[in-house]
C-alpha cells in the first residue's frame, strides 16, 4: 500500500543491527492523510503491473508481505510511524515537520497494539510529492546542486550550442516521424532564422553542421531498422495503433518527444524519445567512453520512472551521442559509437528518486544550494566565474568562493524577497498539476480549465510529420482555452492516458463575443489542433506553464545583477528621477496630456503616467512615440497582454504614418498572439539570417509583450526607451523585464483599476508603477480628462477613487445619452432607466455564485434596452463570478458581451449592466478589493444599471455610497 501524510513532528534516524548486519533507520512521525491513502489503493489497483514491479536492493529481512489488499486503511488523521530503511535514510534527513510525504508499497507492522509502516524492497519514497520537478533541473543538480539554481536564476542564454542542440532535437524528431532528412534540416534551420542572425550564423554552415549530428541519428535509426523495428508506415490505422502504443509501450515500437507527469514521484518531463518502451536521450556533444555519462544515466532514469508509472517495464536506456559520428577515427581514440545503453537498475531509480527529493526539500524550504551538497570539482566547471560573481554580488555561500562585493542591504533584500514570492508563484503552477489528478472531469470542466467529453471526429498527417486532430464539442461549454495555447490534448486522461502537448489553432467557427474576450462561447463547434504525435483527443486541459515564473526570475536576476547603477539608485530611493522637459507644446487641448509627452520625453529615469479611464493613455503614448521616434531614438512599446500591445500600436501607426517607413515598426510575438490586422508588421521568425537580423535591427519601434520581452531574441535587443502600457496589472518583476531592456522608461496605468494577475498572495500583487507613484508622485502626471463617461456615470468613480479630479473632457461627452445612438430612444425605455445612471432592486436567491433572479432580471433588463433600439452588441453585462456570468449567458441573446469584471478591464460599450450576486450580505475577495467596483462602473459610455439585493448592498460603506449615487 502507498502511505502518504504530513511530518508531524522530529524524525529520529539511527543505526540497528540486523541479521544482515548494521542498517540505518529513520523513524518518522507521520499524520496520515486518509482521503490520500484511500485514492492511492485505487490507483494502485488500478495500475497493478506497473507499480513495484521492479525489485532488488534489499532493505530489509523480515517476511515482506503483500498487504495492497487488505482494505484497512489508516484512520483518519491519526500519527503513526513510518520507518524507513537504510538509503532512503538520506531522504528522511531531508524531512522538517509539516512537510508531505509518500511511502509506495509500504508494509505494516504491528507495534505495541498500534499500526506501524515501514519500507519494503519495492518502496520509494516521495518528499513532497505535489512539488513537480523537472527532468532537467535533476540532470542539473546532479552535476552541481549550485549549477541548478543558477541556471533557474539566469535562464539560457541565447547561444550557438543551445540553437543547434534545439535543431538537432527537432530533426532527430522529425525522422523518427518519417521525414526526410534533408527537408527537415533545411525546414528546422530555416525556422530559427532570427536566432542565426543574432548569433551570426550562415544557413549552410548550420546545415552542414547539423547534418553531422543527424548522421548518428540516421544511422541508429537504420539499425533498428535492420533488427526489424516498426518505424512509422503510413495510413491512419498505424496512427492510431502508435498512439496506443505510446502508452502501452510494445516491442518494436518508437516514438518522438513524449510529456510525462508522475504523480507519484513528482516529476515531469519531455523525454526526447521512447524506443520499445525505453527511454532514448539525444546528446549533442561527444562521448567516448563505452558507458553514458552519469548525469545523462540519470536523466534517461527519471524518464524511465515516469513511464514505468504510465503502465510500463523498463530495463534499459539509451544515449544518443550525436558528436560521436562526426569524430574522425584516425583521430580519436575511444568507443566512437553514437548510441550507448545501459540497464536500468533499480538502484540507479531509487537514487534518482532520492535527488529529486534533495530538490523538493530545498525549494520547499526556500534554501540556496552552495555546491557542497554535492562533490563536483568547481576547477573544471564551466560555470565557474558566474557563480563566484553571483555569491558574491548576492553575499551567498559557495563552494566556488565569492568575487566582488555585495550588493548593497536593501537589493539583497529586495532579491530575496522577490526571490520568494516568485517561487510561490512556481508552487502555485504545481499546484495545477496537480489539479490533473486530483479533480475529477467534471471538476475540471466547471473549474474552466479543461473541456471534455468532446467527440474525436479525425487526425490527419501533415507534410511536416506533425498531425492534425480534429474534435467536436457540445455547444454551451466555456473554458479558459483559447486559440493560440498550447493545452494538454488527451483521450480523456491526461495524465495515465495518451496525452500530447498540441496547440490549438482553432476554436469552432463563431466569432468570439467581444474583442477583448477570446472566452470559448457557445455556439463554437469544431476543434482543431496539431500536435507532433496523434491522439484520439476527447479532452482538451489548461498547460501550466512555468515559463512566466522563470521569466520573471531572469529579469529579476537582470535588474540586480546585471542592471545599471544609476537605474538602481532610483529604484532603491538613493537618487531622485530626474528631468530635462522641453518646451514644445506636443498636444494642444488637453494639459495632463501634453505634460506626460513633456515628461515622457525629459525623463533621465523615467515618468508615471496615471491614466483613469477614458482618458486618453493611449492616445497619449502614440503621441510620445511619435515625438522620440522624430527624436531619432529607438523605441520599445509593451504591455502585458498581446490585446493592449496591438491597440497602441494602432494607434501609433496612425501617429507615424508620415514620421517612419512602416517597414521600421516591428511587432514580436506568435502568429495566435498577434492581432490579424497588425499581422504585416509582425517579424518572422524564420528565414535567411542576415534578413531576419536585418529585419529587426532596422526597427526604430518595436511592439511586444513584457513576456516576449523576457525572450532569448528581445533581451539581445537594446533601446532609448521603453513604454509600458497596463503597467499597473504588471509585477514589479515583470516590468523590469521591459525596462531592462531601455535607457529610460513610461509606466502608462492606473493603480485604481485591477492589480497584477498572480496567483499566490505576496509582494507580487502590488506593481512598480503603484510603487513608484508612492514614493515619486512628482515623477508622474495624472491624465484628469476622460473621453468616455457621461457625467452623471463618471461622478462616483471620481470621487470615490480619483480625488473628484477625473472630470469629462468636451461638454460633449458630459452630456452623452443612449439618445445619440441612432435609433435610441431614451423615452421609449422603461421609466427606471431613463436616468444614464440608474438601479435595479431584487431580493435575489440567496445563492453563494449564483443568482438566479439577478439573471431573470437582468435578461428583461437586456430586452428593455433592445426594444428601445439599442443593438444588442452594444450591450455589457458584468458580474463578479464565472457561474453567474454562464447563467447570465443562458438566458440572454450570444450577441451581448457577458463577463467578469476582469475580462472587461480595458474596454467599454455603450450601455453597461452590473450584476452583483449577493443576497443580505457581501462576501468573499470579490468584494473586497474596490478596484473591482472601479472597473465595473467605468465601462459603460452612455448608460449604467446596477442589478442587486440593497441590503447586500448597504452593508459595505463604500457600495452604500453607490447605491446613494446611483438612486438620486
Ligand atoms: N487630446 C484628445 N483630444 C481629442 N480626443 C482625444 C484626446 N485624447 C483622447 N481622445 C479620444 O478619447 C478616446 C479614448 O482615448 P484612448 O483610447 O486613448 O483612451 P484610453 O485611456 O487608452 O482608454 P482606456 O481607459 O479604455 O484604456 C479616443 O476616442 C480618443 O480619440
């Protein structure tokens, strides 16, 4: 049976004698989890051949038996002991009190009355098990736990090997798909044409120097080939019989990259490839010993354990050593062959187990690894520079030794501190993961983060070798999927079942309901994906993804590390920003405006534009673009989403249209990400070198995410300035990772509308921009002028959050009614909403997400507007959950925008109707942060309802003064 629970108190580890002779020992008090243990047993039946199926490193001599079956699980909460012997004693040093653990194939033992667990020859065991650690981060540890984390600081570099390694990969995959050679070398070079550029490489000599790797590829491929191996025929019946073999791994069988999840053993990773069920690992460099490199053994060992949790027996693995083949044998002496195998103990397992556990402690405790932890040589360490000047400049412990001086107090501090929040965030993506398993389908499903019981409808090989899924959906299902994501396509299990990483190039033919909310909504049908191996895909999952999380690390360790002093003292409080503002007027009609272009062109350091809604940032930005590009000076527009990039850069367009050639404003980023009309300025990542390099640093502007930002190919990028537009829903962090990459910089935003989307609670929640206009409100101007809002609808936003100075800015727009819209009229509307501004008592159900009565109403309320001419595309309805936004949608006209709060942040509409689903009382985070309320009350241009119970209402000062405002 498996045994999992929390540490509950001091583990006590020692010496006994045994009939074997002197053992080691680890007593853990444990507090056993029984929902745990219980589901365990199942998935243990469940998966019955897979689990212990392999033996071998004794551990202990009494009489094992095989308890899986005796249905009496552990009560609940109760402590018991869980006794671990000998090696796995080095885990158990790893053990603080409250941190989880799993035992496999424990045995029990009765002890003075009371059940007792121990391990048996067939156990692992689990630090921490929900902490997913990456195959590679393994491989890294076990060259140097210190090479780990620097690598996790700093991220990879844009480099030469690491391109070609990337290409090679993608080739050794496309031949195991069937591709010719020569096509997928040049298509593969060809892809990475902007990276080539950058590093200043020519096609051909990629291509010949990639074409010597695959020659080991080719020629292992043939000898299996010769020993009668199926590579891939043709026909869609094979294709299906692979993806069945990709789980139930068969003699004679290969496949490419495989994802993998363990629950069990808290690791995950993409092997590069699965030949009869074993894992096979390609090595760009050289090896000319007989055997694998050890930290390649372990690498192929932790694919290994992942597939023997899908079900899977493994006994050998394989390094492909693709140097090898370009070695000259007249030359080198040594075993120049390119494949090595090697068996697969269990021991090798075990120890592999036991490192990840080293990881998951670490992390969990928040340490810094300082290289003792293992025994590498730090003389023959690559690395060796980068980590001295990193404990130094960090004032870290390194076995290396330190170079240079610390980092002053208060940028230790900030890192570590930063440091931390980033890693809980990581914690917090594990924590999807996990969800995989621990929800059911429908869970899944309800929660948005995955659609199911789709009907596969066909897969299809495109020339590439990549496949084409095909799969319907019931109409009606929402999710937070959308076109362009990468999502984990399965056959309904993603984690045991067959699973792929595929992107989904499409969903369903409906047009999404409002531009800025791509939702999956009803009425789409058709799915299609591509993915480089076929599934028979009936569920689409949500992908955590870590990238964010190292993204941020990376600008983190940039800003600090390798950050210009001066663009520090300002940060740190030890200068004040400075300004040198000319006297030119840029815009005539409105002053906030005009002095932001004033200041963003004078900054030294930088400037805080503070732009309420309606305001006029955009507008602005484009203005001071146009003013520094007229300047001469390079500049970098960002955002955090790809939809605010798009709409400056639309405006900006219309700002340079006689300033710059257009072929000088660039936008970065995926085709899925980028607007379809900003598609002709986007930079092509594949191509000829000198073009593609020739493309983009020819670019004055260049438009990107603050994601993109933090890529290999923009961090090689430098310039004048960088404007951050959304800066205030940005983490301090991630707004480095734009400014690293300028002189001087524009945070465009408004700390009273949402915050940064972050999913653990920590100093990640408040922005730079926030910060900054604290500490330097002289370094900013607020835009005070709003084009938007009638004034009756403005009144409340401005006094509640903007000091009363947010004031309409044309007598036009103060006086703006749905009257102006043609075919409106106001009379016709039912007397209560007559008002620009007006509310709609109900006493509401009293459900706690839900509420059924709101959405009646508000589905009358939505007639009303229509009878009254208005179109119903011109209509919002918000509301503060998901499952009321879905009730909602049940029962009003797919033309009528309906969302959360946070999906309408940054747009607006004509008439606006707020639900707030509350009854007597307001409850939950929701509420609570009145930035919400901002949002919500400052979308609507023309008229304004509010739906809910009053006395929820009345109870929160701040919504009882709304509710005053909106019943004048
Ligand atoms: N100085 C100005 N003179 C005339 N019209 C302006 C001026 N500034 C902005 N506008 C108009 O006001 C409207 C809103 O401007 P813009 O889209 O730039 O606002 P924003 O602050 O980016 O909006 P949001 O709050 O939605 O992000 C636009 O129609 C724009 O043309």
């Amino acid at each position: 049976m498996h045994v999992r629970g929390t540490v509950a108190g001091e583990v006590e580890i020692r010496s006994v004698s045994t009939s074997y002779g002197e053992s080691d020992l680890a007593e853990v008090p444990l507090r056993l989890d029984e929902d745990r243990n219980r589901s365990e047993d199942e998935n243990e039946k469940k998966n019955e051949n897979g689990e212990g199926a392999t033996d071998g490193g004794t551990t202990l001599g009494v009489g094992e038996t095989d308890d899986r079956d005796d249905g009496n699980g552990p009560d609940s909460r109760t402590t018991t002991t869980v006794t671990l012997w000998n090696k796995w004693t080095e885990s158990a040093a790893l053990l603080e009190p409250g941190m989880e653990l799993l035992v496999t194939n424990a045995k029990t033992e009765e002890y003075e009355g009371e059940t007792r667990y121990a391990t048996t020859g067939d156990s692992y065991v689990v630090v921490e098990p929900s902490f997913l650690v990456n195959v590679t981060a393994i491989r890294n540890w076990v060259e140097c736990p210190r090479l780990y984390y620097l690598n996790k600081l700093s991220g990879i570099p844009l480099n030469y090997p690491v391109v070609k390694g990337t290409i090679v990969h993608e080739v050794f995959g496309d031949l195991l798909r069937g591709r010719d050679l020569e096509d997928a070398i040049d298509a593969r070079v060809e892809e990475h044409g902007l990276e080539l550029g950058l590093l200043g490489e020519s096609r051909d000599a990629v291509a010949d120097d990639v074409r010597e790797n695959a020659a080991a590829i080719e020629g292992w491929l043939e000898q299996g080939r010769l020993t009668g191996e199926g590579k891939k025929k043709d026909g869609a019946a094979n294709a299906a019989a692979r993806s069945e073999q990709s789980f139930s791994p068969t003699e004679g069988s290969w496949r490419s990259e495989q994802l993998l999840i363990s629950e069990t053993f808290g690791i995950r990773g993409r092997a590069d490839a699965i030949r009869r069920g074993a894992p096979v690992e390609l090595k760009t460099g050289k090896n000319l010993k007989k055997e694998p490199r050890f930290k390649d053994k372990v690498q192929a060992a932790c694919y290994a354990l992942l597939l023997e949790e899908h079900g899977g027996d493994v006994d050998t693995g394989t390094l492909l050593y693709t140097k090898n083949s370009a070695l000259d044998r007249n030359e080198e002496t040594g075993d120049l062959t390119p494949a090595k195998d090697f068996s697969m103990g269990d021991g090798l397992l075990k120890f592999v187990v036991r490192l990840r556990n080293e990881i998951a402690a670490m992390e969990m405790q928040g340490d810094v690894p300082t290289g003792y932890e293992g025994d590498a040589k730090c003389e023959y360490c690559f690395e060796q520079d980068t980590c001295m000047v990193v404990s130094g400049r960090l004032d870290q412990e390194s076995k290396a030794g330190q170079i240079g001086t610390p980092l002053p107090e208060e940028e230790r501090e900030y890192f570590e501190r930063f440091y931390r929040a980033i890693e809980e965030e990581r914690r917090e993506v594990h924590r999807e993961y996990a969800k995989l398993w621990e929800q059911s389908p429908e869970e899944r499903a309800d929660d948005d983060r995955a659609l199911i019981d789709l009907e596969f409808t066909e897969m299809r090989e495109l020339s590439e070798g990549r496949w084409e899924l095909r799969a319907r959906r019931q109409s009606g299902a929402t999710s937070k999927l959308r076109e362009g994501d990468l999502v984990l396509a399965s056959d309904g299990d993603p984690v045991r079942g067959s699973s792929e990483l595929a992107r989904i190039e499409r969903l369903g033919s409906a047009e999404p309901r409002s531009a800025d909310s791509q939702t999956v909504e009803p009425g789409d049908e058709e799915i299609v994906l591509t993915a480089d191996e076929p599934v028979e895909v009936t569920r689409l999952d949500v992908y955590p993804s870590e990238l964010t999380t190292d993204r941020l690390l990376a600008a983190l360790h940039d800003v600090l590390l390798k950050g210009d002093d001066r663009r520090k003292d300002v940060l740190f409080g030890r200068a004040e920003p400075e300004f040198d503002c000319p006297e030119e007027t840029f815009i005539d009609n409105n002053d906030a405006q005009n002095e932001a272009v004033r200041m963003a062109i004078g900054a030294d350091d930088f400037t805080l534009i503070h732009g309420p809604p309606g305001t006029g940032k955009t507008y602005t930005i484009a203005r001071a673009v146009r003013a520094m590009v007229e300047r001469g000076e390079r500049v970098l527009l960002s955002a955090f989403t790809n939809r605010a990039v798009d709409n400056v850069l639309e405006a900006l367009l219309e700002q340079l249209d006689d300033v710059i050639d257009e072929d000088r404003i660039v936008r970065v980023g995926s085709e899925s990400g980028v607007r379809e009309d900003m598609e002709p300025y986007r930079l092509e990542r594949a191509g000829d070198p000198d073009d593609r390099l020739a493309e983009l640093q020819n670019a004055q502007v260049v438009a990107a995410t603050t994601a993109t930002c933090g890529s290999r190919v923009m961090k090689e990028q430098s310039f004048d300035v960088a404007l951050v537009d959304e800066a205030a829903q940005l983490t301090e962090p991630g707004t480095h990772a734009a400014t690293n990459l300028a002189d001087r910089f524009v945070l465009v935003g408004d700390h009273e509308q949402l915050p940064p989307v972050v999913r653990a609670e920590n100093d990640l929640t408040e922005s730079l921009f926030e910060r900054l206009v604290d500490r330097y409100p002289e370094a900013g101007v607020m835009l005070d002028r709003q084009y938007r809002m009638n004034q009756r609808i403005q009144a409340f936003a401005s006094r509640e959050f903007y000091d009363g100075q947010l004031r309409p800015a044309e007598p036009a727009v103060a006086a703006r009614t749905v009257d102006d819209l043609e075919g409106v009229s106001r009379d016709s509307l039912p007397e209560g909403l007559r008002d620009p501004v007006s509310f709609v008592p109900v006493d509401g159900d009293d459900g706690r997400y839900t509420d059924s009565e709101e959405a009646t109403r508000i589905a009358e309320l939505v007639d009303a507007y229509e009878a009254a001419g208005l179109e119903r595309t011109e209509i919002g309805v918000i509301a503060p959950f998901r499952a009321q936004v879905s009730e909602i949608s049940k029962r009003v006209p797919e033309s009528v925008a309906v969302d959360t709060v946070d999906r309408f942040q940054g747009s607006s509409q004509e008439v606006i109707i707020v639900s707030f689903t509350a009854t007597g009382r307001l409850e939950g985070p929701i509420f609570e942060d009145y930035r919400r309320i901002n949002v919500a009350l400052t979308r609507p241009k023309r008229a304004l309802t509010l739906v809910g119970d009053p006395s929820a209402l009345e109870s929160d000062p701040v919504y009882d003064r709304m509710l005053e405002w909106a019943r004048r």
